[in-house]
C-alpha cells in the first residue's frame, strides 16, 4: 500500500519506510554490539510486531532464535484497557535465557510493564525491550526501554505492523489514522 491507496484515511505520515530501514539498520547494530557473547531469544508481541521482528531478525549479523506471544488489552477500540489476556504463551522456557521483547509500539506501557514481569518471572537470565515506536506523551508507567525506533504523538497511529481492526498493517510507513475512520 501508499499513500494513494489511502485516500483520506490518514493525516500525517509521521516515520517514512525509508526512516524506518535505517533506523533498523542501526538499531540492530547496537543489539549485535551488545549480545555479542550472548546468545538472544526475540520475542515478539503478536500481531503488530511481525513487521519489525522480521525486519529486525533480518538486520542482525549473530543468530537469534525467535518465539512468540500474543496478549491482548484493546479488542477493537483505540485506547488499552490495561486489562492484559494471553491470546498465545511462548513455546520456549525461558529458564536462564536472555530475552528480547519486539514491540511495534509502547503507549501506556500498561500491557508491557505486565508483559516484563511476567517474562522475568519465568527465570529469564534477563528481559530488555526493544520498540519501533513510542508515544512519550502516553505513558502511564516508567518503562526502561533499550532499543527505541521513534517517538511519535499521541495520536492513533496506523502502519508498519500497526492496525485498526485489523486494517492497515501492511502499510510500509508510520500515519495518523483520519478521526473519521474510528469516530
């Protein structure tokens, strides 16, 4: 998709594909740097972050294994519920294994501050997070986030992995979603 198959269902085109290529690019570099000796399990949070996962795995020079889990706290609107439910658990133990969560985007931090303590509390050797995408203004909880793409606004934001009922995920750049699409 582009931006003329969107037609007026976005705003404001906030991180172009080119962006988010070379961000990757160095992001994943400091993730290299930084697991040099140390072997990493991705863990990516179904379904917004397949795009950066896949892309972020492909930036890597070290092997990494890769595992998934969905959890969910919005259903179909546009603001977190904070109530987190497990849609799909991990395959692997994480017993003694250095984890990195992929996310496509922080806002409240409600669904990842559970997320952490719940992978550190299955014995992870340790748990860092690593986002495309934040919303600063958005935060309800202090996160300590390591790899950060981008900030963004506190908007609705679509793209890159990033939906609204399940639409616009496949769009290659980061948009404020129009208010009439979701009002």
């Amino acid at each position: 998709m582009d931006e003329q198959d969107l037609g007026d269902d976005i705003t404001t085109i906030h991180v172009t594909e080119a962006q988010i290529k070379h961000r990757l690019t160095e992001m994943a570099a400091d993730i290299d740097r930084d697991y040099k000796d140390r072997e990493v399990l991705l863990v990516g949070v179904l379904k917004g972050a397949v795009m950066v996962m896949a892309d972020l795995a492909r930036a890597l020079h070290s092997p990494v294994r890769m595992d998934w889990m969905a959890v969910s706290s919005y259903g179909s609107g546009t603001k977190s519920s904070g109530v987190v439910r497990i849609l799909k658990d991990l395959d692997t133990d994480l017993k003694d294994q250095h984890v990195l969560i992929v996310e496509d985007i922080i806002d409240s931090g409600l669904t990842l501050s559970w997320l952490l303590t719940n992978l550190k509390s299955r014995g992870a050797a340790s748990v860092e997070i690593c986002t495309m995408l934040r919303k600063p203004e958005a935060s309800k909880v202090d996160i300590d986030v390591k790899y950060v793409g981008f900030d963004v606004p506190n908007e609705f934001v679509i793209g890159y992995g990033l939906d609204f009922a399940e639409k616009y995920r496949n769009v290659p750049f980061v948009a404020t979603l129009a208010p009439h699409v979701y009002s």
